[in-house]
C-alpha cells in the first residue's frame, strides 16, 4: 500500500507519520514490520503504551482464549468476570503489597478522560475550581487536561479559554534556582497573592514530553508536605511513565510517597488496548452514580489484557529487569555523548531516558539525527519544550542485545550528523 493513500484522504491531524513514512503491517516484541518486510527496532513503543512490547504471546493468547469462548465485549459499568479479575489482579499484585488503598474508577479509554475525571472529582470534593499545574506538563487534550498543560501550541488549538488553571514553576532549568516549594507555599499563604487556593496539585514526577525530567525525591517530599499543610490533594499523572516504565510500578514509589489521586493509562492494558483508570482514595471517591461516564469505559479486551499483564510484572520481575537494563542505556548514552559532543546532557531514570542537544544552538540537528535513526532501522522520537531532547522510550521487555543494537545506532547516527 502506497502512502498516497493517506496523504489524500486523511486528515493534516497525523504528526507520527511524517517521521516514520513507511506503511507498517506487524509487530513482534521489540520489532515493528513495514509491508515491504524491513523491520525496525522500537524505541517508541507507542509512546508508553507498549512496556510489555508488541503482541506479548502469553498476553495475546489469553485474548484470543477470550475471544473464541464468546467473551463480553461491550457492557458500559455493568459487572463482569473479565472486569473482577483485573480489580482483583491489581490489589493483589500492585496495592495490597504496597500497602496502598483506592478505589478504582474506569474512564474512558483514553487517558485524557482519566486526568478530567480526576480534576472533576477533586474539585467536588474540595469545593475549589483553580488546579495547580507545572509548567512543561503534559496531561491530554481535551479542555480539561489541555488547561493544565503547558505546550502552547497544543493550547492554542483549544479555540477557547483554558481557565482554572495556575502554573506554578517546576525544578527545571533557570527554574531550579528557586524553592518552588517554597515559593507555592509563600503564594498559598499570603491572602494578597491574588491566586486561588487550588483543590489540587496536578504533576508527573518525571515530565516525559517535557524532555524527560526527572523530580527529586526531596521535592516530591516537600510537595506531598506542602499539599497536607494547605488542604489540597495531590494528583498524579502517571499515564506515561507509570505501569513499571521508572523502575517501580507506580514512578512516586522512589519518593515513599502516596497521593490522594493517581491517572493511569497507555500500559495499563498491557498491550496497547484502550483504557484509562484513575486510582483514588476512598474518602474521596465521592462521585454520584453515573456522574462522570462514558460508553466505553469498560473495555472487556482490555480488562483481559491488564489482568494478564500484570501476571507479567510479577512473573517476569518487571522491576529488576529495568533496574539492569537501565545501567546499561545510561552508561552506553554517557559514552556516546562523551564521544559525540560533552555538552550535551542526559536526564532519565528506568527505561526513560532524554538526551538533550538545546546547547548545540542547531534546531535541526535532532531531526537529522532522528531520521538518520529511522533509516537504519531505528523508531525514536524527540520532546522538551521545544523538541530538542531525544527520547528512548523503548519495550521494558526489550532484551540487552536488542537495546544495544539500538544504542549502536544512536551512536553511529550522531557521530554522522554531529
């Protein structure tokens, strides 16, 4: 199939395309096919979406196992084996050993619609319309989670006001010069300030598409401490780098903190699916019947999916698979930018790593580099506020050898266009 087909018929919209221009057919593990059978290593994995890889066999026999016994597909909130499993599946494996209590609530499919339902339920429960968000966030882009995210250009395709929303600085930067711990506290505690106390503080603890940076453990104390002092909850947007992608299951854990709210989506599933839930604490789950719903947030394959995925984690030790695996792509990356350019910097932790070339003062040269990347078989993607960080993204299922063969290519594609 040509390309044509889709540059004529199908809308502006489509961004990923225009990096990758091949028609993809299938997809095994670490390795995404194109219809004219090359096949390239995956260090995107659907932006998060795919921690356990591209059709993971234990993980699609058990849909297929579904589909052919006649499995519910479609039934709204409605009570479901498929559904039990997967609550039962996440207290036991996840919650109950982490000594974590929430109720979960299923969005819709995407995760957007969990960040709107967590900022709904907060502002009910607290009475309060105004959210603190962080600058360089990134929290969807329906009108609700596109307030609280910081990228201009996502914000003005809005065609509207974003309102209720104060962004307060994240440790980022010139940013992290200053307490803005200190500086949230001061603005919430002087009744002059002119900024509405918030029913709540809406965060990722490591900013993906704002380039990969990674919160201190001491900030995320100080912030769970500033939260308990004012009243507020602490949301935490964990869609992205959530489901094992930082090491931990959840990507606070490092901090030992816990918050009032959690968003998860993308790998919830564990194969790519569509679902989103939000995590919150029973005190707070104080919605009516009915009130934030949405024909599609019981997505049976996807209950199937996520049960059968986090039989994974357990089984696969997730967790220590990452720990290693992350050695190995930070010192691999630290040589190479040794060896490329010693200016450049590297931020990440997991198996989400960013190298950042804004220092080079050439805007272009991560696109060269990237697509260099892309013609020896290589899917990475850039971010940051203003695209210049590098992006590894890659399957926490994905083997030393192949993660080496990817970092091969990183290598010999800057050394060629540096």
């Amino acid at each position: 199939m040509r390309t044509e087909v889709f540059q004529q018929y199908e809308s502006e919209v489509r961004s990923y395309c225009r990096a990758f221009p091949t028609v993809f057919k299938r997809a095994k593990g670490s390795f995404i096919e194109g219809e004219d059978g090359r096949r390239y290593l995956d260090f995107f994995a659907g932006a998060g979406a795919l921690n356990y890889g591209h059709n993971p066999d234990f993980i699609r026999d058990k849909l297929i196992d579904y589909l052919r016994d006649d499995g519910i597909m479609h039934a709204l909130d409605m009570y479901t084996v498929a559904k039990g499993e997967f609550i039962q599946s996440l207290q036991e494996k996840i919650l109950l050993p982490r000594k974590l209590d929430y109720r979960v609530q299923f969005c819709g499919p995407t995760g957007t619609n969990a960040v709107e339902a967590a900022l709904k339920i907060a502002r009910k429960v607290k009475g309060r319309q105004n959210i603190f968000a962080f600058q360089g966030g990134f929290h969807g882009m329906t009108l609700g989670s596109l307030a609280c995210t910081g990228n201009q250009y996502n914000r003005k395709a809005a065609g509207t006001v974003l309102p209720n929303v104060t962004f307060m600085p994240y440790p980022f930067g010139a940013m992290e010069k200053i307490d803005t711990i200190a500086y949230m506290d001061a603005v919430l505690s002087d009744p002059s300030s002119g900024i509405d106390k918030p029913a709540a503080v809406l965060l990722e603890t490591v900013q993906a598409e704002g380039g990969v940076v990674v919160a201190r453990v001491e900030w995320l104390k100080k912030l769970r401490a500033l939260c308990d002092k004012h009243d507020i909850l602490m949301i935490v947007d964990d869609i992205q780098v959530g489901c094992g992608r930082t090491g931990n299951f959840f990507s606070f854990e490092r901090a030992g903190i816990v918050p009032d709210v959690i968003t998860l989506s993308k790998s919830i599933s564990g194969c790519g699916l569509p679902m989103s839930i939000v995590l919150l604490k029973p005190e707070i789950d104080k919605w009516s019947p009915g009130e934030h719903n949405g024909t599609f947030r019981g997505n049976q394959l996807a209950f199937v999916g996520g049960a059968a995925a986090l039989e994974l984690w357990t089984s696969l030790d997730i967790q220590g698979q990452v720990e290693k695996k992350a050695r190995l792509v930070e010192s691999a990356l630290r040589s190479i930018i040794e060896e490329v350019d010693p200016r450049l910097s590297l931020r990440g932790l997991g198996l989400i790593w960013g190298v950042d070339f804004t220092v080079t003062g050439d805007n272009d040269l991560i696109e060269r580099v990237l697509a260099k990347c892309f013609e020896k078989g290589l899917i990475i993607e850039n971010a940051g506020r203003k695209g210049q960080v590098m992006k590894l993204l890659p399957p926490l299922t994905v083997s030393e050898s192949e993660l080496q063969q990817g970092l091969d290519i990183i290598r010999t594609s800057m050394k060629e266009c540096f």
